[in-house]
C-alpha cells in the first residue's frame, strides 16, 4: 500500500496538499466536533430542568479563571510588584461592578395595564390590572457580541495590510487598543443595544394584542397612542442602558491599557456571570416554590427581597 501511495504522488504531484492544511482541517474537526459536544451537553442541562444550558458552560468556564487569577494577584502582592493597596482596591472595584450590574439589570420600567370589566352571563370577567416590565438592558450581551465581530473585521484586514505597509502600523494599533478601538466599540455597541431592542420588540403589535384582550394604559388611548407610547419609552429606556452597556465593556480595558490597572475580570465577562447567576437562581427558586411552596431563603422570594 505504502508503493501504491508513492507512486500516486508521483503521478499527481498538483494533488498534494501543503502539510500545514493536515493541521488546519485537523484542527477545524476538532473545533466542529467540540462545539456540537458543547451545544449536546447544554440541551441536556435544559432537558433536566436548570435551563440556560449554554449559558451555564459559559459561566462555568468563565468562573473557573477566578482561582487562578486571585492566586497570580496575591503571588504579585508577595512578590512586590502590587502594591497591596492596589490589591485592596482592585477587590472593591470589582465588588461595587457587581453591584452596579445587579442594580442595573433588576432595574424595568413597569407601565400599568388595566383591564376593562365584561359581563357575560351572570359571570364579571376582567376588571384586573397588571404591568408589562420594560427592562432597562433588553437585548443582553448580543450587542456587545455583534460589536466585537464586526470591530474584528478591520482589524485583521489593517493588521495584514500593516506587514506590507509600515505606514499602516499606527492605524492597527489605534484600531487593537487605541482610543478609536474603544471609540468605535462603544458607538457600535449603543447601535447595536438600538437595533437589537427594534427587533425583538414591536410597539404596534404589541399594544394591538393589548386592546384586543381589552386592556388600556391609564391615561393612553389604545392603538396608535399605545405604540407611540412604548416606542418613547423604549428610546427614553434605550439611552442609558446602552450607556451601561458600552461602558461596561470598555472600561475595563481603559484602565487596563492606559492606567496599568490589573483587573481579574472584563467587564463582559462580569456581565455574563451576573445575568446567568440571577437567571438560575430564579429558575431554582420558582422550582422549588413550585413543588415546596418556598425558596431556597428562609427569608421570601429572591425577586421581592429588595422590594421589602
């Protein structure tokens, strides 16, 4: 067989692939089998009723650098190459991120509905009111996602442009970690946070499938003015929490780029544990409300614990 392969290669020498593509669709194989492997195991953390399946991985893997960076923090502080108060400090800024994330992403805009009473029969229905909760980040982390793949674009084609004209070498490294990388990044991430909350959310349906259950916002008329009225809202809404957004995932690297501040954290990676940290222990809590008629805290309902 070994002669048979040789001599096939003589022959067609134009068939012969450059070594360097066995490794690259080794590796691509490699990436495609691991990514169906990860995407299996969070179907079946969903399937078992945690939910956020992929999320969770994320979560995980991100939580799992936090030994390793707390340990290189305190070998740096032994050593003498970190202050202890920047150490000190470092931990309380990292404290107070959380927090303002927690606050931020707890914080909505609850617009009242009520519902007009019908009798039917001897039988009142409606007559209730309830809210539609407006939060102030609908759209998450996917436009800092779509930020970052399509800030990724230029970057690689100055990078390989830089290699053959040197005059270029100053615009890549703006564009990597200069001041128009983050410029740019924050502008596209509020874009984006604007386009991404346009698409998942629709003011005109949903204020139609409001007046069609006969409900009305206090003070609006249904239809038109319902739609007008949530669209304001959602760009009242919009502003700030891509304010949040943007600055969140660019303050990190502006302190650690041009102050020299070490951080353990980036400020999306701060995001994504703290969204997925809250979404499971709701979920776990309205399991066991569900079968035990009370949380995990002894205390109430994790949701109604800052309401109290």
């Amino acid at each position: 067989q070994g002669f048979g392969i040789a001599a096939f290669v003589e022959s067609n020498p134009g068939l012969v692939l450059n070594p360097g593509w066995g490794f690259k669709l080794t590796t691509t194989l490699i990436l495609s089998v691991g990514s169906m492997f990860v995407m299996w195991l969070g179907e079946q953390i969903n399937s078992h009723g945690l939910g956020n399946g992929s999320s969770v991985i994320i979560f995980a893997g991100i939580v799992a650098g936090l030994p390793d960076a707390i340990i290189k923090l305190a070998h740096f502080v032994m050593e003498g190459q970190t202050d202890p108060l920047i150490a000190v400090l470092l931990a309380v800024i990292t404290v107070l991120i959380i927090v303002c994330v927690i606050f931020l992403e707890k914080g909505e805009r609850r617009v009242p509905v009520q519902y007009a009473k019908r009798v039917v029969g001897q039988k009142v229905y409606g007559g209730q009111s309830s809210y539609i909760p407006l939060k102030l980040n609908p759209s998450g982390v996917i436009p800092v996602i779509f930020a970052s793949s399509l800030l990724t674009f230029p970057m690689t084609i100055v990078g390989a442009l830089a290699s053959r004209f040197p005059s270029l070498t100053i615009v890549s490294e703006w564009l990597n970690t200069g001041a128009l990388h983050y410029s740019l990044m924050a502008a596209l991430i509020i874009f984006f946070s604007f386009f991404y909350t346009a698409v998942i959310f629709n003011p005109a349906e949903l204020a139609d499938n409001i007046r069609k259950s006969g409900g009305f916002i206090p003070g609006i008329r249904p239809g038109k003015r319902t739609a007008e009225f949530f669209d304001y809202l959602l760009t009242r809404l919009g502003l700030p929490g891509s304010i949040y957004l943007a600055l969140l995932a660019i303050l990190p690297g502006i302190l650690r780029h041009f102050i020299a501040f070490p951080m353990i954290f980036s400020g999306i990676s701060l995001l994504i544990v703290v969204g997925v940290a809250m979404d499971t222990s709701s979920q776990i809590e309205s399991h066991l409300i569900e079968r035990k008629y009370e949380g995990f805290l002894s205390t109430g309902r994790l949701k109604g614990r800052l309401g109290r």
